[in-house]
C-alpha cells in the first residue's frame, strides 16, 4: 500500500468523478457546491470555495447559512478538512438542507462516530444515510484508482423532535 499517497498533502482534495456527480444529482438536484473551485465545478448554482468572486464565500466552513443559497448540497470536500465539513453539513441539515457527501469510507474515524452512527441507539443519526460505493473511484480522470474506498452519506433535514426522540 502506498500510504505516502494516501496520507499526502498532495491527495487532499479529489475531483468528484463526473458519472458519480451526474448520478447523484439527477436524484437530488442540487443548488450549490459546498467546496469546489470555479474550474472544478460542476453545480450550475454556484460554489463556495477559495476563487469565489464573494469574499463571504470563499469558506463554506464559515458561511453562517448555506440554506440562503439553495435546499440541496455537493458535498466533496478537502479530505484534510472531512471532520469539519462533515459537521457542518450536519448542520446545515438541522436548519433544512439535504446535504450529500463524497469522502473516504473510514468507519473509524471519529466523524462517522460523532455526526453519522449512533453508539447508543446502534443505528445511523437521524436524517443520515450511508451509501457505501463498491470498488474505487478513479477521480478527476485519473488512470488509477483512489487508494481508499469511498462512501456517499446523505444527510436530509430533520425535524428538531426526531433529533430528541429517545434522549434522557
């Protein structure tokens, strides 16, 4: 295994595979692209990413709101930020977004653990589900296929009383 690519800054962000991307939005239509680049993207929408004309833009980490800019979001972000991204789009779903990401499949993690599965109930959160893609994506074009498997997770709004169901 090639951990040195793997773990590289050089591998930080993937560009979404065009048939994964159509796929995915023929079924949710989105609005926006939560982290891309004018030359990467492909949401007729708009981005947030570091090129954006909108300085306000420019971080989709510290956009207040991405429900101001549409109801569906892209979601591939830089894997060296997936934590951060992951709970921002858990997020913006609690204030009525459907948010679908593309990240590595590592249930490890602790972002799986804190915004997708829950321990205690042993079922996904509220609102999320998981795709797990079979084999492995070859991104932006490439010749070789990623060294690491991929996962779609959908988080959908979630009414504030399917949040608290169940807690003590």
């Amino acid at each position: 295994m090639n951990s040195a690519l793997m773990f590289s800054k050089a591998s930080d962000e993937w560009e979404t595979p065009v048939e994964t991307f159509n796929e995915l939005n023929a079924e949710f239509g989105f609005d926006h692209d939560a982290a891309s680049t004018r030359d990467k993207g492909w949401v007729d929408g708009g981005y947030f990413g570091p090129d954006n004309g909108f300085p306000e833009l420019r971080d989709a980490l510290a956009v207040p709101s991405w429900r101001i800019y549409g109801k569906a979001f892209w979601l591939n972000p830089p894997y060296s930020k997936c934590r951060q991204f992951i709970a921002k789009a858990a997020l913006e779903a609690s204030l009525g977004a459907t948010v679908v990401c593309l990240v590595p499949s590592r249930t490890d993690t602790r972002l799986g653990h804190e915004h997708v599965w829950d321990a205690r109930t042993n079922t996904y959160r509220p609102g999320v589900e998981v795709r797990f893609i079979k084999g492995r994506l070859k991104f932006g074009g490439s010749e070789n296929s990623a060294p690491f498997p991929s996962a779609v997770i959908v988080f959908r709004p979630v009414a504030s009383s399917d949040l608290t169901a169940g807690v003590r």
